[in-house]
C-alpha cells in the first residue's frame, strides 16, 4: 500500500496510528476521525478504501485518473474534490493532482505527481488541536492552503526573472533566445491562468454552498483561501501584461535603433557625396573646362569640399543625426 500516513484523531490530537493492512484499524467511533493519506496508489489500494469507507465509483475513477481540473462534487453524504498542485521546473511549471474524499469521520488525500508531501502540514496541522478537533473540513482547509501557498513561490520566481528580462531589454535588443524565453513564460502562465479559475471555483462553493462534510465555522477559513488564489491569479495577469510590453518595447526599441542607424548612413552618404560629385566633375577628360589653368584652383577646390562637407557635419551634429 502506497501509504504515507494514517492516523486516527480524537479531540485534534493523534491517539492511534492506523495499519492499511489491518481495516479493523480503521474503526473510528464518536468525535474520531481518520486522516489517511496516500502517493499513487493503484486500482486495487483504492478499491479497498472504497469498499470501507463507501467511496463513489466515479470519484475513484477521478482520483486513478489524474487528469482532472479542480472540482468538488457531492456524493451523498460526502465529499469528492480535486485539487491541482504546481511546481517550476526549469521555468516550466509542472502540474501534479491531490484528490480529496471527505466523510463525516473520515478524510483520504491521494497525491500523484506531488513532490510536496504533507509531512510538515500534517505536523503543523497538528499543531493546533484547538484547530484540527473541528475535523476533516479543517484538514481540507489546510491542504487546499498548503497548495496555493505553493502557487506564490512560481510566481514570484517568474516575476524575477521577468523584471531582469525588462530591464536588459532596454539596453540590449531582444535576441532570438529571448524571445523564446518570453513567449514560453506566457504560455506557461496561460496554461496557469487555466488552472487558477476552476481552482477559485472551488474555494467560492466551500465557501458558499450548503455542502456535507463542512462546517460553518470553517467557512472562513476558506475565504481566506480564497483570497490567496485571487492575489495569485491577479499576479498571473499582471506578468502576462508585462511580458506582453518587453516584447513590444523591445520590437520599438529595435525599430528605434535602426532608424539611428539609417539616419547615420543617409548623413555620412550626404556628406561624402560633396567630395565625390567635385571630384567627378573635375576628373571629366575634357580638353576646355573652366579653373584647369588656375594656379590656386587645386587648394580653393579642397578648400570648398572641407567647407561643404565640415557645414554639413555641422548641421547633421546639430539634428542628432550623427
């Protein structure tokens, strides 16, 4: 059995450890409940709990599944919901599934792709008794908390490196493999922007709807939640409007550069054409023209092409051309 743990509470505290090999273990009885927890279990693992703990077949077939967008649904007296966890890999975000059955004495997270394990909620959760005797709704609390505390750290990473990718775009024009970086970030934040809507959903019906399993006063628990996803999904927006203006920006930038560029070209063509047009009109073979026979004719000629062209640096200077 994939088991990372099981343990029986009563009155928020551990009284028992729970044995997936033993089901008699998993008897609880008054305000008892039991939270077990597994990693990728197989068909046979689930089934098992499913005949125990009278678990919906089409919520099993979710949980095997794994590739569902965050949900809750109602089964009878119970809860199914699927969460969607997320990690940065090499500035992609790679998604995992914790799925979520709830009873009223009962509560089983299954984990697949996770690498985050709720050792450390489960010890904080723990923690607090005070907190953790409300029962299994508190636990949902925490582990849906636990997930979208996890989605801020992404974020903030990608903001980062969006802030850098802005500032060297300013002095640098945008290379091929930047443009890439740029356009794989948003799609990795579109692909997350999916996410965060059916994510919200779900902490808007606990929060709302009369559903099995959750307590009013926990209730706002999940509103605080809730406002978690919602900062994060404004974040979200907000990259994606500055990615958008990096490229713009740079694409202006660039276009702006090389306007500088032919500006300097068209001004160094003017002024070299002076000296070149004198010196083709003076290098014509012709027997009769004019200042051949001067004795002074070679230095005014040099002369007047130091003038023009030294006028015409001059006014270019002035224009910011050159």
């Amino acid at each position: 059995m994939t088991i990372v743990a099981a343990w029986v509470y009563r009155e928020g505290k551990r009284i028992r450890q729970a044995s997936l090999d033993q089901p008699e273990s998993w008897q609880v009885k008054g305000d008892e409940f039991i939270w077990i927890g597994l990693h990728e279990p197989d068909a046979g693992e689930l089934q098992q709990l499913a005949r125990h703990f009278d678990l919906h077949p089409l919520a099993v077939e979710d949980a095997l599944e794994a590739h569902q967008l965050p949900k809750v649904e109602v089964y009878g007296e119970q809860l199914f919901m699927v969460l969607k966890t997320a990690a940065l890999e090499d500035w992609q975000i790679v998604y995992g599934e914790t799925d979520i059955f709830l009873g009223r004495r009962h509560i089983i997270t299954v984990r697949h792709g996770s690498s985050r394990s709720h050792h450390k909620l489960r010890e904080h959760l723990e923690a607090a008794p005070s907190l953790l005797q409300h029962g299994g709704d508190y636990v949902v609390h925490g582990v849906l908390d636990f997930i979208v505390d996890g989605y801020l750290p992404i974020i903030e990473a990608i903001e980062e490196r969006v802030l850098v990718m802005e500032r060297e775009t300013i002095d640098n024009p945008l290379q091929r493999r930047d443009a890439r970086a740029i356009f794989g970030l948003r799609r990795e934040l579109i692909r997350f922007k999916r996410i965060m809507g059916p994510m919200g959903e779900v902490c808007n019906k606990l929060i709302n709807l009369e559903l099995p399993c959750i307590d009013d006063n926990v209730r706002p628990y999940f509103r605080d939640v809730f406002d978690h996803v919602r900062r994060v999904d404004t974040m979200v927006d907000g990259l994606r409007e500055i990615l958008t203006f990096v490229f713009e920006a740079s694409s202006l930038l660039e276009q702006q550069r090389q306007s500088d560029i032919t500006r300097k070209l068209a001004a160094w063509a003017a002024i070299l054409a002076v000296p070149t047009a004198i010196a083709g009109i003076y290098g014509m073979n012709f027997e009769n023209m004019p200042e051949l026979k001067t004795e002074y004719g070679y230095f005014v000629v040099l002369g007047v092409i130091v003038c023009a062209c030294s006028f015409l640096y001059y006014r270019f200077k002035r224009s910011r051309w050159l």
